[in-house]
C-alpha cells in the first residue's frame, strides 16, 4: 500500500469535490461513512449507468427490494449466526480491530488460518498500533449485521447484503418469466455492515452501494449454456488456487477453462466472463484485473465454486472488487423451509422439480468508482504545476468545457448560448474567470475530457476551438457541426488525432 499516494489521493479527491469524510466532518466525522461531492456522484452514477446497461444487455431485469427486513430472513440466511469477524483488543487502550486485516497490514503476502491467528500473533510478538500494548489472549466474534425495531416490537435488521433481499421474490420471478428458466436478475442500492474499524476509504465502508447480479438456473443444464458458445473464445486472467502457490494468473480461454476444469461448467464460466466485462465496461484496464479462485479453506460451504475479481490499486495494491460465487441450491432452500413456502421449479418435458441454483455475481458500486480515481489521477511534476485526471472520456463526470477566451461581452454571450446548447445533450462545465491556461487546469483536474473556447475568429468564422485534455492538441471544429463530434468522440472513443 503507498501511504503517501494514497493521502495525496485523498486529499485531491477532497479540494475537486469528488469524496469528502469521514462524514459528517463539522462533527468530526464516524468511520466508514462518505459523502460524494458533485463530481464524485456524477462519476459513480456513470459507473452504475455502465453496470445497468451491461446486465440489461445480457438479459438482466432490475428489481428494488427494502433495507430493511425481518429478523427471521436473515435467521434463515445465516447472517445472524455466521455473518461475523473475528476481533482482537488491545489489553491496555481497549482498542479494537479485525484480525486477519491487522495481519495483512503486516504481512501482506502470508495467509493464516483462523484458528491460528493468535498463535501467529503470539510468534511475530504483534503490538497494538494505537498505543503498542499486547493484546488480549482471545478472539471475539463481532457480528456485521446492524438490528433494527420496527412498530412496538418487532425485529428485523438493516440488510447487510443486497444478494438476500433479491432471492425472496423467487416465486414472482418465476411467473413474471413464465416460468421459464434461466433467468437473472439485478440489484443496485444500499447495504450496511457494523465494521469492527474500517479503513481502506471507501473500499471499506459501514454504509455502501452495492451491484449484483443473480442467475437463477436448472442445475442439470449448467453445460447446456447458449451464451457460453458466444465467448467460449474469450481470455481471462485465471488464477487458480493451485497457481497461487508457484505462480502468476495466465490468460485462459474460457473453452480451454472447461476442458482442464479449472471453471467446473459452462453457465459458471459464462458468469465470470460476465462479471470481467462488466468491470471492461466501467473503464478498468485489463491489465489492471485479475480473477483468483478461493482456496478451499477460503470457500463458503455452500458455494461448488468462487472466484474473485481483484484489481491492482496504487493506493492498496491487489483489492478485492467483485466475487463470482456458484451458490448452488443453499439460498432457496433455507428460505424455502423457514418461510414454510415451496421455491421449486418445474421441468415441463419431464414433471421433474428442482430447487433453483444461483449463480451470482456481487460487487458494488464504491470500489469501481475509488479504482478509477486511483487509477488515473496523475499528478505530474511540481514545476508543471498540473494535475491532470485521465479518465476515459465516456467515464467522465463532465463531458465538455465551454470557455470564452476573455471576459469580453461579445465573447461571454456566445459562450454562454453554445454551453446551453451543449448542455441539453452533455454534461457541460462553464467557466469565464482567469486565464485560459489555468481554465485548462481547472478543467483537467476535474477530468473533463475536451474543452471548447470561444475567440474573437468564432465571430466572424461561426467555429470553435476544441482542446483534448491529455494530449492537449487543438483542432478548429464548426460550431454547426459540434454537438455530432463530440457525441462521437464519446460513442467511438476514437483518438483525438481522428478529428478532421
């Protein structure tokens, strides 16, 4: 992790109204909870549009379930018993934390098994990092789940998860696809855990939006997957449990992935494929991503398979940003026998019922929207003076600047009637004080990919000159002609070079 890249990050993410927090700030503010400035919100909800357009191309329908749900669903689920973490305290200042995360702090590339994680505290003589006392002699199991009560007396909790509220209308989904498997579903909104201490920004939050997806298949057609044929070409960066011990993940067509077994099946293997181009469309680079295979010891009991997409930070090196989980048959069974309601489907060529498999993709929001930042934030040197945030232009929270040279009269009043104008089909900025080269500056720290001036030549020639921001090449471009160019600089993503 870089310390320093990352308060440097932190601290321009705040001064160009990106992030701000821990929040609320005039009160000192409460770990794990973030406000998005407007060009932050701007950025994630590009990155939540790409996410719904993705699902929504491959055949995904958006639902909306409540955040708040009775204690017996998550009873059912097995978040009031198991959805917790492990915490040490520290014996002198009582300070708290996550013990496989103050481990990792240390020692970044060593995995301990849980039983062991006092032992191993014990061995490298670990000290309290708020004050350097030793800990307490025990492992606390701290629950995430955050309980509620509604009315007079009735429990429930704040939903840790969006997966689980998306599996309860199994029985609606089922008639609104006419009873017709596969089908998938989705869900964007918020999730809260109780962290023991969170960190990390907002890559660790106790309040969070989450994104994922639900395949709901017969199991015995796993390898009967039509889609698959469409990208059985396709590589991906696997890394196998086994490769994690000797080697680095390698690029891997998901038909080679069938024929070794490393993706036990093709509906699964279509399912990671979909997971890794959701995250191509946000704008991630590829050679930033990798998928890595849970160890067995790392595995949910329930799951037949899980795979991590990770991404390579500058800021906490490879983090976790989306798991890919065969959840086979768990979810719906257990609510099935604890609501006492059947959530079966039926082969109709057969009479056969079966109990639906999920394959689910789940990931959210916050840590695409934080990757992009760190990605591609790029101060350059302190001579230059300038910061420059390279995101792709479609990712940009705002597409254009209009600016006139100088704050002449006749100048202002056809910038101002050419950013209305642009303003009803993009996202536009609009800025007529300092000079030009600052408004340039301006412009690229907040990542706004082209910018229009307007000079005493537009006037009399009824054109304009368009400035890209990374490689700060100039082009004129007819002011009638405009709108189409820059729509397709964002349709096609063609270089800039490529303007005539």
């Amino acid at each position: 992790m870089e310390k320093d890249f990352l308060k440097e990050l932190a601290a321009f993410m705040q001064s160009r109204g990106f992030i701000w927090g821990p929040s609320p700030e005039i009160y000192g503010g409460l770990a794990g909870f973030y406000e998005y400035g407007p060009l932050g919100k701007l950025l994630k909800n590009k990155v939540e549009n790409r996410i719904r357009t993705a699902f929504q191309q491959n055949g995904f329908f958006e639902v909306e379930c409540p955040i708040i749900t009775p204690k017996v669903v998550w009873e059912a689920s097995g978040h009031v018993a198991g959805f917790k973490d492990p915490m040490v305290i520290c014996s002198k200042c009582k300070a708290s934390y996550r013990v496989d995360h103050l481990i990792q702090d240390k020692f970044p590339d060593v995995h301990v098994d849980k039983d062991d994680f006092l032992k191993f505290i014990a061995e490298k003589k670990m000290k309290c990092p708020s004050c350097g006392s030793d800990f307490e002699q025990r492992i606390l199991q701290h629950t995430l789940m955050i309980p509620v009560t509604m009315g007079l007396d009735t429990p429930a909790f704040v939903r840790g998860e969006t997966a689980t509220t998306t599996y309860l209308p199994f029985i609606r989904y089922y008639d609104f696809f006419r009873k017709k498997l596969p089908f998938g579903v989705f869900q964007i909104g918020k999730a809260f855990r109780n962290e023991i201490s969170p960190r990390q920004h907002v890559v660790r939050m106790r309040e969070f939006t989450q994104a994922e997806a639900q395949v709901f298949v017969d199991p015995e057609t796993k390898n009967e997957w039509e889609k698959f044929e469409e990208v059985k070409d396709q590589s991906l960066p696997l890394w196998t449990a086994e490769e994690q011990e000797k080697g680095k993940p390698k690029p891997t067509t998901l038909s080679d992935a069938i024929k070794t077994g490393t993706l036990k099946n093709k509906a699964y293997a279509w399912t990671v494929f979909m997971a890794y181009q959701v995250f191509r469309e946000i704008g991630i680079p590829e050679d930033k991503m990798r998928l890595r295979q849970h160890a067995p010891d790392e595995k949910a009991f329930y799951a037949d398979d899980a795979w991590d997409l990770e991404i390579d930070l500058r800021s906490f090196g490879w983090t976790e940003c989306c798991g890919i989980h065969d959840r086979t048959d768990y979810d719906l069974k257990q609510h099935a026998a604890a609501s006492k309601k059947t959530l079966e489907a039926l082969d109709e060529a057969s009479g056969r019922k079966f109990v639906p498999h999920i394959l689910e993709i789940a990931f959210g929001s916050d840590r695409p929207t934080f990757a992009l930042l760190d990605l591609f934030y790029n101060k350059k040197d302190k001579e230059e003076g300038k910061t420059v945030l390279k995101l792709p232009s479609a990712l940009a929270p705002i597409q254009a600047a209009v600016f006139p040279l100088l704050k002449k009269e006749e100048l202002t009043k056809m910038a101002k009637e050419l950013y209305q104008e642009l303003n009803k089909e993009f996202i536009c900025f609009y800025d007529e004080t300092a000079a030009i080269g600052k408004r340039y500056l301006r412009a690229a720290e907040m990542g706004i990919p082209y910018c229009i001036t307007i000079d005493f030549d537009s006037l009399n020639d009824q054109s304009v000159t368009i400035r890209d921001r990374d490689s700060e090449e100039q082009k004129r471009v007819k002011i009638s002609e405009l709108a189409q160019v820059v729509k397709q600089l964002f349709l096609d993503l063609s270089s800039f070079s490529g303007l005539k």
